[in-house]
C-alpha cells in the first residue's frame, strides 16, 4: 500500500527535525513557494 504525499511528508519531518524543506508549487498560472518543518507539520 502506498503511503500519502501527506504520509510521507510528515515521515520527512520525523526524520529530520532540524531541517525545512521548501516546496515550490504551481496553481492556476500562480507560482508560490511553501516552507515544510517539524513545527508545522502536515495533517
């Protein structure tokens, strides 16, 4: 069974507490970028 994107990303955040990870992301032609860490994790 594979895992969520939501899964796997809260799994990242477990991993590695220390880091951030930036996402970039493209919706409707608008372009923005999203910080992804321990302190805000993924639900």
């Amino acid at each position: 069974m594979e895992r969520s994107v939501g899964q796997r990303l809260e799994q990242y955040t477990i991993k590695r507490p220390d880091e951030v990870l930036l996402v970039e992301v493209a919706i409707a032609g608008e372009s923005d970028q999203i910080a992804i860490s321990k302190a805000s994790p993924v639900r």
